[in-house]
C-alpha cells in the first residue's frame, strides 16, 4: 500500500469533459487517495480489500468524482462491478450517462444490475429533475445537459445495444409538445429558461431522430421516420433561430429510410418499405397503394434519392407497365406506334371496357400506362378543337355591318355570332367530363389533398374559366333568340317601324357593343383559358428524360418571379405614385399624357421595363425646369434600379436555380416523374374525358343493385352478412399480412445495426483496440503484482514455518546431545 501510495499520480483517459466535470471538493485523505487512485489504475484486489475493511468508504477526488466514476471513465469493468456492490452508492447516475457516453456496453449492462434500477423508475430522470445523491448536477455543470436522459444520451452516441437494454427495462424519450403549446409545464420552463426551453427539444429531436431509436422504437420505423422527417423540416421553417439543427436531423430521417431501402434483396422487402403493410401477396390494389411513398413524395424527400433510389425505380416501372411488361424490352420506335395505335383506337378501346370491363382488353385499359396514353390522347384531342376552332373564326363575323351576311333579311345580326357551333359543342363536353372527373377526385381522396397540389389548382381555374365563359355566352344567345322571336312575331308590322332600343341593341355591329356585353365577356374569359389549356401540356412533360427538367426548371422560375414580385411591385409603386404627384398637375402641358393620371403612371413605366417608352415622357411644355429635372432624375433612377439592377438580379436567380436543377437533374428528374406516375396509380376515372360521361353498365347495375336493397330489407341484410364474411376474411388476410410485414422489417433493421456497427467498427480503426489492449495490462499488472505479493507472502510464511521446524529440531537435538552427556 505504500510502494502504491507513492507512485505520481496520473489522470488516465481524461478529456476536458472530466477535467472541468464538477466542483472543486475538499482534499481527500490518504487513504481515501489510495482507494480513488486503486479504482483509477485498475488495481481490483487493493479495491476488494479496502471495501472489505472499510465498506461505507465514499470519497471524490478534487474534480468531484468517485470511485466508480474513476473506474468507468477507465474502462475497469471489474472494478465497477466490486464498487457496485455496495447499496449506498452515491452518482451511480453520472457513472451511467459517463459509460454510455463512452459506449462501455459492458458496464452499463452491469451498472443497470443495481437495485437502483431495479423499478425502471430511475430510467427516465435526467441531472435537472433529481435532487438527491443520484446525479451530482448543478448550475454550473458541464459535463451533461439537465435534460439528458440516459436512453437520448445513448441514441445520440448511436449505441445501438445500449439503446436496446434501455428499452427492455421500459425507458422511452417524451416527445416534445408542440411549439406553441401552452400547458403549465411548458409556460413554466419558457419564462423560466427560453433557452434551455428550446435546447431540451433539440436534444429530445436528436434522441427520437437518432438511426439507433428509430430502429428499435416502434414497429414502423419507415413511416415513423417520415413523419419526424416533415415535422423536423416544419419546425425548421418555425424555429428560424435553430433551422439549420432541424434540418439536419430532418436530413438524418430521410438518410435512415434511404439506408432501409438501399438494404432490401427482393421485391417482396421493396414493397414493404414502399407500401408498408400491404405486399404483393395481396393483390393489384395494394401494390399501388405505396403508402410510404406516397408520403416519401408529399414530404420531398427526393435529396437523399428516396424516391429516385434505383429500389424504387424499379418497382415503380413494374407498376407503371403492368399488363404490359413486355413494351419495356421494344425499341422506342415501337413504343412510339403502339402509343399512336392506341390514342387512334381510343373510342375502340374505351367501348370495349364500357362494354366488359373483366375481359383482357378492358383489364388492360386499368393499367397505369395505358391510362396515362388515353388521357394524354384525350387532352390532345381538345387542344385541337381549340385550334379548328380558332381557325374557323378566319371566316367570322366583321366588325361592320355591311361586311356582313345574313341567312334570311329577318335574321338578327348577333344570332349570326351568339350560336353554339358544333366543335364548341364538343368542348363543351370535354369540359363537363372533365369536371365530372374532378369531382370524382375530389371524392375518392382529401379535399386537402387535392388543394396541394399546384395542377389541380390550374384544372379548376381552367374549367372555372371555360364554364364562366360559355356561360357568359349562352347568355348573350338566350338575349339575342328572345330579340329574334321578337322581331320574327312583329316582322310585318314592324317592317316600316323601328325596332325598341332593347331588340335594335342586337342588330348593331360589334364597334357599338357595350363593354359589359356577356359576348365580349364571354370571349375574354375564352381566350384566358385558351392560354392556361395549352400550359397544361407542361404537366405530362416530366414523362420524358430531356423535357422533365426543363418543366422542372421553368417552375422553379415561376417560383422565382413571386418572390421577386415582392420587391417589384414596392419599387414599382414607389415611382408610380410620386411621378403621378409630381405630374398630376400638368394634364394637357405635357409632350404627351404620361404620369398625368394613374392608370398612364402604370403603363409608362410598366412598358419603360422593355424600353417601351419615350424620355420624353417627363418633358412639360411650359417653364418649369425644376418639376421635369426631378422628372428626369426619378424616372433615370427608376429605369437604373428596374432595368440595371432588379432584372439582372431576376437573370441571376434564374440561373440559379436553373444550375441547381442541372447540377441534381437526374435526381430531379426521377422524383418529378414519379410524382407524374403516382398521379395515375390512384383510384379514379379509367375512361377518359368525354367517354367518362356515359355510365356503363357497372355502375346502372350498383345503382340498381342500391336501390334494390333499399326497398327489399331482407335481401339486404342476407347481402351484408355476405359483407361481413368478405370483411372477416379480409382481416384475416391484413394479419397474416401484418405478420409477414413486421418480418421483413424487422429483418432489414438487423442488416441495418449491423451495418451500423460495422461502419462504427471500420471508422474507429486500431485506436479503440489499442486503448482497450491499454486498459487490459493496467489491471493485469495489478492482479500479477497481487499474485507476487501473495506468492511472497505465501513463501515468507513457508519460511518461517520452516525456521521454526528448523529451530524445533535444533533444540531437540540440543536436549538430546545433554542427555547424552550426563
């Protein structure tokens, strides 16, 4: 004990974390050094015996640790398991988080033997929330946040089987409430510390993002991880102060579900990542069900190459091609005329599934490719109408009366132009197909749904607009048929008369027309939605590789313009309205009528961007220099901000985000056309517009069939219990599915751990064997120096057994020479 006591102390594997962990405490004494410094270096038989003498021995060194600290920040598991031992053991907490933090899996499996964890209470306290000897936290700590708990502390060191003995004895991490929660606790906490407030749920995130949490936590970790993805990219955009934190651990979210998927061997493993419990075992309707993906797309994770992921691909291209897998294989010159032979046959093709929806041929129109061949072809087809229809308006009616032909002397002028041809007609149809269509939609899935995405919003202001439009117009033919029976009652005796102002109106030619006419409205509404018809073309461009990115470059552009409009319209108000106050007054003094009012405002320097307006705009003919000097200086300033600076800079975020999708386009791309696919894989309309219209015979006999069950009860009842038994088996076919999915999981979260840990065991290299290889002959030249000392002891005591027999001898020898002597 003295050769120990007086060798220099050293501070084995000690960080700056240990070095600053606690409080300077008061000197300990001599022997209490020689038990910390025993349970430091290792030395188990020297801490065996001072705990035999001395068993209620508790000390800390002048940094506040104690013995079982000392032997597990050195990695002594022997030790630790002498020390714990003892029932009253103070800071086993800090012992705890030390080896996990450490990763001593060992030592933590034998510091959660002691009868402190013996409820699992203790699992779940973190140093802030204890105020007893279990941690020895106060304000001023370092070493560990007053909110870690031993299961965050051990996902975020990413120690998967510590994480798992945790989870065993029932320590779970709270998920944090809601940002803008107002329970008791959480005001409390945030008037108190808003900063430990927000740091303990960034530590909260960090355990419950964690690979090694998300992996053991629940049964679902794919969807688990999706979700806490989208929540985490959520709290970034409110949580500004924190966002790049939270994008991180949104990131690592997304990372686990791309390394889930990049682990799978099969398609079976493939779809249940991608459909969740739902395999392929089950049938057509639950392969395009994709759940997870679904949600993979609504939450973009596109970056990590999820959805673009050669995994995914894969089975997206088998589904997108079902009943058709043979096309993948052709050249795509043959691609490109089975795609003309089945837009030309269409009508053939949508008659056979009205006709027999079951047989080969309609089972065929079901498959997601054809569907998306027979819509494009159905889109194409109106776009068309509108062009026939433009084109016969080169035969129209002119603005003057006597350019124009009548078909009978009676005939009122406007029914010349208010009539209905035939091709508008067929639009009309195509219209209300297609809001048929839409309302379908919106019944099979979410209203909320349907809102988020940007088409479905251009398809409503579209068809809004069409109905608007021909509703406008059927308006002005029901006004100009009601002129015309007026004119053709009263023909005769009207014939030397004039007409009433109200029937003559629509005898005039179009340069007199009202600005309100429902025509003129009619034709305006007709020509937006024109413009917006041909701009949904932009939507099946992500079909194609060399087209995909250029639409998904031209909508980041169009994302570009409204934030940049913010900027726009401020400087463009500003210079609006002070050279409207600047020229308001000069109204017939000026070159011309520029900036006099505010609508000339507008159009001088809207068309001044294009260099489409004269300097002399602020020219004013009469002596005042100083009104058309500033003129110059405010419109010169303006057309050097607008055109210099603000369009150079809109160029620059142009090319920006151009470079951006060119730099990633095949991601990009990928993601943008399975967003496309997915769109076809759902539920809906087979035929498209306008044979959607005709209902087909399925659905007159489910009518039938409804009504049927509604007048003959029995029949009914006889009817669901035959539900019933279709819906018991079902269930047992989502068990058996359930099973079968929890399998697979559970296999690739395996395959997973093990990566995990083997990338861990590969990145550390030879330096964690080396330090364990360390730690290994410090205690074994304690035990040999034991051995020494009690193989010493063992031959000094032989020695003096042997001395004595020796000495035993001599006397007896000295007895017997007396005896003989006398």
């Amino acid at each position: 004990m003295r050769r120990t006591a007086a060798k220099p102390k050293r501070q084995a594997l000690r960080g700056a974390v240990d070095l600053f962990g606690a409080q300077p405490t008061s000197c300990p004494s001599v022997t209490e050094e020689m038990f910390l410094e025993a349970a430091e270096y290792g030395n188990i038989p020297e801490v065996g015996r001072m705990l035999e003498e001395l068993p209620h021995i508790n000390c800390v060194n002048y940094m506040g640790q104690n013995a079982l600290q000392l032997a597990v920040a050195n990695e002594h598991l022997e030790v630790a398991k002498l020390l714990l031992k003892k029932k009253e053991l103070k800071r086993i907490g800090d012992a705890l988080l030390l080896a996990i933090s450490r990763g001593y899996v060992r030592i933590v499996e034998a510091i959660l033997t002691h009868e402190a964890f013996a409820d699992g209470g203790r699992l779940t306290d973190s140093p802030g929330q204890t105020h007893d000897d279990f941690f020895s936290y106060d304000e001023n700590s370092t070493r560990f946040s007053a909110d870690i708990t031993p299961v965050i502390l051990a996902a975020h060191c990413q120690e998967y089987e510590i994480v798992h003995m945790l989870f065993v004895r029932g320590a779970r991490i709270q998920r944090p409430h809601d940002y803008l929660c107002q329970c008791g606790p959480c005001s409390e906490q945030q008037r108190r510390d808003s900063f430990s407030h927000s740091q303990s749920r960034i530590n909260a995130y960090k355990g419950l993002a964690s690979p090694a949490y998300l992996c053991l936590s629940g049964e679902d970790p794919v969807m688990e991880a999706l979700e806490l993805s989208n929540e985490l990219a959520v709290l970034a955009n409110t949580e500004k102060e924190f966002k790049n934190d939270y994008k991180k651990l949104s990131m690592q979210c997304k990372d686990f579900v791309v390394g889930l998927l990049d682990l799978c061997r099969n398609t079976e493993e493939v779809e249940a990542v991608l459909n969740g419990e739902s395999p392929a075992h089950l049938g057509t309707v639950c392969r395009q069900n994709l759940i997870r993906l679904k949600l993979a797309i609504k939450y973009e994770v596109k970056k990590d190459q999820f959805v673009a992921h050669p995994n995914c691909q894969q089975q997206l291209l088998s589904i997108w091609y079902e009943n058709l897998s043979g096309i993948r294989q052709q050249s795509m010159a043959v691609k490109v005329l089975l795609v003309l032979a089945m837009a030309v046959g269409l009508p053939v093709l949508a008659l056979i599934h009205w006709i027999a929806p079951t047989s080969k041929v309609g089972k065929l129109m079901c498959g997601p490719f054809v569907k998306f061949v027979a819509h494009a072809a159905s889109f194409w087809m109106f776009l068309s109408l509108l062009v026939l229809n433009a084109a016969d308006r080169f035969a129209g009616t002119s603005l003057l009366p006597n350019m124009t032909t009548r078909d009978y002397p009676s005939q009122v002028f406007r029914m010349k132009t208010t009539p209905f041809s035939w091709m508008e007609i067929l639009m009309i149809s195509w219209i209300i197909g297609k809001i048929w269509e839409e309302c379908k939609d919106i019944w099979l899935h979410d209203v909320r749904e349907y809102i988020s995405e940007p088409w479905n919003l251009l398809d409503f202001s579209i068809l809004a607009i069409f109905l608007s439009s021909f509703m406008a117009r059927f308006m002005a033919f029901w006004h100009a048929n009601a002129a015309q029976n007026y004119v053709d009652q009263h023909h005769e005796s009207l014939s030397n008369l004039t007409l009433p102002s109200e029937v003559e109106y629509f005898q005039l030619a179009r340069v007199h027309w009202m600005p309100s006419d429902p025509q003129l409205i009619s034709e305006g509404l007709y020509a937006i939605a024109v413009v917006l018809s041909f701009s949904r073309i932009a939507y099946i461009l992500p079909a194609n590789e060399r087209f995909g990115p250029l639409q998904i470059s031209l909508g980041r552009t169009v994302k570009d313009i409204f934030k940049f409009m913010v900027i726009f319209i401020t400087v463009f108000v500003a210079f609006m309205v002070g050279m409207f106050n600047l020229y308001s007054y000069y109204l017939g003094a000026k070159h011309n009528n520029a900036f006099t009012t505010v609508e000339e405002s507008f159009k001088t320097l809207f068309w001044a961007i294009f260099g489409l307006s004269e300097v002399k705009s602020v020219v004013i003919n009469i002596n005042h220099k100083f009104i058309e000097n500033i003129g110059y200086v405010l419109y010169g300033v303006y057309n050097i901000i607008m055109v210099i600076v603000l369009l150079n800079m809109l160029i620059a975020m142009f090319n920006s985000s151009f470079q951006e999708i060119e730099d990633d386009a095949d991601v990009e791309w990928k993601f943008a056309r399975a967003k496309l696919w997915f769109s076809y894989f759902k539920q809906g309309s087979i035929l498209p517009v306008p044979f959607n219209l005709i209902p087909s015979p399925k659905a007159v006999l489910s009518i039938a069939q409804g009504i049927w069950e509604y007048l003959w009860e029995s029949e009914k009842s006889a009817e669901n219990s035959y539900e019933e038994m279709e819906l018991r088996t079902l269930k047992g076919k989502l068990s058996v599915c359930s099973t079968r999915h929890q399998k697979i999981m559970n296999c690739l979260v395996k395959r997973f751990i093990l990566k995990a840990q083997t990338d861990k065991e590969n990145s550390e290299g030879n330096e964690a064997e080396l330090k364990k290889i360390k730690q290994d002959i410090s205690s074994l030249r304690y035990e040999l120096l034991e051995r020494r000392n009690r193989d010493q002891k063992t031959t000094a005591e032989l020695l003096q057994e042997l001395r004595e027999v020796l000495q035993e001898e001599q006397k007896q020898e000295q007895k017997h020479g007396l005896h003989a002597h006398l």
